[in-house]
C-alpha cells in the first residue's frame, strides 16, 4: 500500500529537516505578512502616495516587493550551486525597478497584495528546500563587484530583508 504525504506534512518535515533554512523562510514570511497587513489597511488614498527620494507609488512599491521575489528567490539558487551570479548590477536593478514602476502604475491593492502573498508562500517553500551545505555555498556576484557570497547572504540581503526595508521605508513615507 502506498501512501502520500499531503502538503501539510510535507511542510512541517521540511520545518524539521533543516531548522537554518525553516528558521529564513520563516523570517521571510513575516516581513511578508507584515507588508501585506500594512498594505491592506491603506486608504486609496495612501495607495496612490509617492514614495519621497524614490518616486514611486506606494502601492507599486507593495508590488515590487512581490514581483521580485522569484528573481531573488532565483539568484540565491544560482549560488546554491555554485555558480556565479554574472549580469546582475545595480544598473539593471533599477532599470529593471524603473520599468516594472512604468508597467504597474495602477496596480490594485488586492492584486499586489494577493502577488506579494502566494510569491512570498513559494519564495518561502524554496528556501525551505535548501541544505545547510547550499546555504553556506559561495561563488562571485556581479552584484557585489564579483565578491564570492554565499547563498545566505544573498537571501538574508535580498528575498528575507526586502519587505523589512520597503516596509520601513513606505511607514516613514506616511509617517504610520
């Protein structure tokens, strides 16, 4: 007789498989809640808010967060390989910033924050996936001058710290 594990299951194994993956997964998800619960108590009003010495709105900048998830989620995998992250710099970041910016000028709050919660759920679910041995793994990031980084870092400075940082940034914005 075979069985399957149901998705719950599978879940709390892999919380107990590798407690420094669960334990940034878990942070991940906090920051990510915390953004969204922020976002969902915003008036229409203060969804439209430009961001000061940023420009963006507030509501795009919700939706940033969200969209970049696989793309960091994607970068830390690269390293958990070990290879390097080539291509990647501050120039194409805020290129790629400006025209996600450009495209998503009227995004709703329920689409940014239904995006920020299922991209968060499955950034949260790869980086539960990754082994010790993946995590401490290292190899240059153009983003870092071709400094080798580890694919923690690049999860702890990108994906897990990125709606702490927008967060703080957009509760300073409408002084919240």
């Amino acid at each position: 007789m075979t069985t399957v594990a149901s998705n719950d299951s599978v879940a709390t194994q892999a919380r107990f498989t590798n407690p420094r993956a669960n334990a940034l997964a878990d942070r991940l998800e906090q920051g990510a809640a915390a953004l969204a619960a922020f976002a969902a108590s915003l008036t229409e009003s203060e969804w439209q808010s430009r961001v000061p010495k940023d420009g963006r709105k507030v509501g795009v900048t919700v939706h940033h967060v969200a969209s970049v998830y696989p793309i960091e989620i994607q970068l830390a995998q690269v390293l958990a390989g070990g290879n390097p992250v080539t291509g990647v710099t501050w120039d194409v970041v805020h290129e790629m910033n400006a025209g996600h910016a450009k495209e998503n000028d009227a995004v709703t709050k329920e689409a940014a924050v239904d995006l920020l919660q299922r991209n968060s759920a499955a950034a949260a679910a790869a980086i539960r996936a990754l082994s010790d041995e993946a995590l401490d793994r290292a190899a240059p990031a153009s983003l870092y001058s071709e400094a080798p980084i580890t694919c923690q870092f690049m999860l702890e400075d990108h994906a897990v710290r990125h709606s702490y940082h927008h967060l703080a940034r957009l509760r300073a914005a409408l002084n919240k």
